[in-house]
C-alpha cells in the first residue's frame, strides 16, 4: 500500500471538511458556484456572437471592373462572418443596378455613379474609386494621349497612329458592350457618349485587354485594377494612372465603385454586415491591394 504523507492527509481532510461545510449550508454555496458558471457561459456566448455568427448569403453581381475588390473584400469579410456566404455574379453594371432595382441581388455593384432617374428607386454608397487606364500594345510607340486626342481617336476623327505619334497603322478601337460601367466611364468622361467607332465591343475587362495585348494596332481601357503587365498603359496628358493620382483627382479618368441597394427593402443582417465591412477602415489595405483606392481610412 502506497503510504499518504502528513501533507497529503492534510489536503485530504481539507477537502473533506469543504464538502462538509457546502452540505451544512444546504448547497448555498454549490448555488453560488452554479450560478458563477452560468453567468460564465452567458458571457462566452456574448463573445462569442461578437466575434462573429452570422450565417445565410449575400447575393451580388454587376460590374466585371469590381471583380478584384469583391474578391479581396468577401476574403476578408469571411475571416469576420465565416458563416456567411457572398456570391458574386459578374453581368455588368447595368445588370447590377437593375438587380438592386428588382431585388433579385442584395447588393448591385456598379463602376460608375448612379443616374438621376436610377436614385428613384436604390440608394449608391461609393466604397473605392479607380482610374480607367487607356492601354496599348505593348509594340505600341505611343506613351501619352491628350483628352481631346482620346475624343478624336474614339469618334474616328483621328484614324491613324502616326496622327498621335505612334507608326503608320490603322488604329484599332477595343472597348465594352452597351450597359458596361467602364465603358460609360470613359465615354463620359471624355465626351463621345454613343459616339464611338469600335471595332470590337466585348463583354468584360480582361476581354479588351487580351484583344489590345493580340493587335500592336489596338487601344483600349480597362479598370486600373485589372490591368497587369501584358499590356501598356499611356498617360493622359502626362499624368499616369495610379491609386495616388486617381486619389488627388490629378488622373482625369476615373469612377467609383459603388454599392447598389434597394431604398425599399431593409438589407439583412449578414448584408448590412458586409456593407459595413466594405466601408470601413478595415478593408482599406484590402481594396489597395486589389489594384483600386480606398475612399476610408
């Protein structure tokens, strides 16, 4: 038989007289523990909801430009709410307000700002900007255009390279289909809405900048935070297009990413969540690092 030490008689009495007291209390203090555990897990739960248990989807679609900083951003927000689910659907801006408009998307995504007639019916909350890069082929000896260069190029009013510096060749439009934000943007901004003469009109960014990186004849424009380097971007009138130029205005084409809702129907939680997260300081690094600039931090 194992021998028990003073010591360890002493614990064992120790305990022993414990047990009694709490039985001649008539469990009082086993109350006062239970209730300590109880008020523990309370306060567990609440940390717990804290931390984040949403759960459910949050449906999106819209802009193709956006594709990058909805990316990073629902990355980022499922690191807070990892029970909930944003898909992404990328049918054009067009499509993303009207989406927000018939409530079929919780959240419409649109790269250019809401129209008059549109504010009627959804609410815009702007949660990054980006610069709309003019590109070229990377052959292309053309390395700066003037606005007002880009306005006679796009109209047909200027129809060779040479015109604009570059070599004897034809010059070959790429932009977006009707509905697109980017291509709205762009014609906008440098006035030829509904006036251009492209030879190819396609459905997505990543399309114009593989048909500028296939044709040393071609121009385009993309979103800023899609372009990579299998293509080249020119300044426009000397300033070049990046996050700081697009954030002091110096960059003259530009446009804000915005979020789309319906002002009729009150967003879910899970959706108000990832509204918020979007617009916060938190995602700012999130939304740089996806190529656009963030409007808060």
């Amino acid at each position: 038989m194992k021998k028990i030490t003073r010591r360890s008689f002493i614990t064992v009495c120790g305990a022993a007289a414990a047990a009694m007291a709490l039985t001649a209390c008539d469990g009082a203090a086993s109350s006062t523990v239970a209730s300590s555990a109880a008020e523990s897990t309370s306060s567990s739960a609440a940390a717990e909801t804290a931390a984040g248990t949403l759960s459910g989807n949050v449906a999106t679609g819209g802009s193709t430009s956006m594709k990058n900083v909805i990316a990073a951003l629902t990355e980022g927000f499922a690191e807070v709410e990892p029970g909930v689910t944003v898909s992404y659907d990328p049918t054009g801006s067009g499509a993303g307000i009207t989406g927000a408009t018939d409530k079929t998307l919780d959240i419409g995504l649109s790269s250019r700002a809401l129209k008059d007639d549109e504010k009627n019916d959804v609410d815009g909350t702007t949660v990054a900007l980006d610069g709309i890069a003019i590109v070229v082929n990377k052959a292309s000896k053309v390395a700066d255009l003037t606005v007002d260069q880009l306005k006679q190029m796009f109209t047909g009013e200027i129809t060779n390279w040479k015109d604009v510096g570059g070599d004897d060749g034809e010059i070959v439009l790429v932009g977006r289909e009707a509905g697109s934000g980017t291509r709205d943007g762009f014609e906008s901004i440098v006035d030829v809405k509904d006036s251009c003469k492209y030879a190819q009109e396609l459905t997505a960014t990543g399309a114009v900048i593989s048909a500028v990186e296939a044709n040393p004849l071609a121009v385009g424009y993309a979103s800023l935070s899609a372009v990579g380097d299998t293509v080249a971007m020119v300044t426009v009138e000397g300033v070049e297009c990046s996050e700081d130029t697009v954030k002091d205005g110096s960059y003259k084409i530009q446009r804000p990413f915005v979020f789309v809702t319906n002002k009729s129907v009150t967003l879910s939680e899970q959706a108000q969540a990832f509204v918020d997260f979007a617009t916060s300081k938190d995602a700012a690094d999130l939304i740089r690092t996806a190529g656009a600039v963030p409007v808060n931090e």
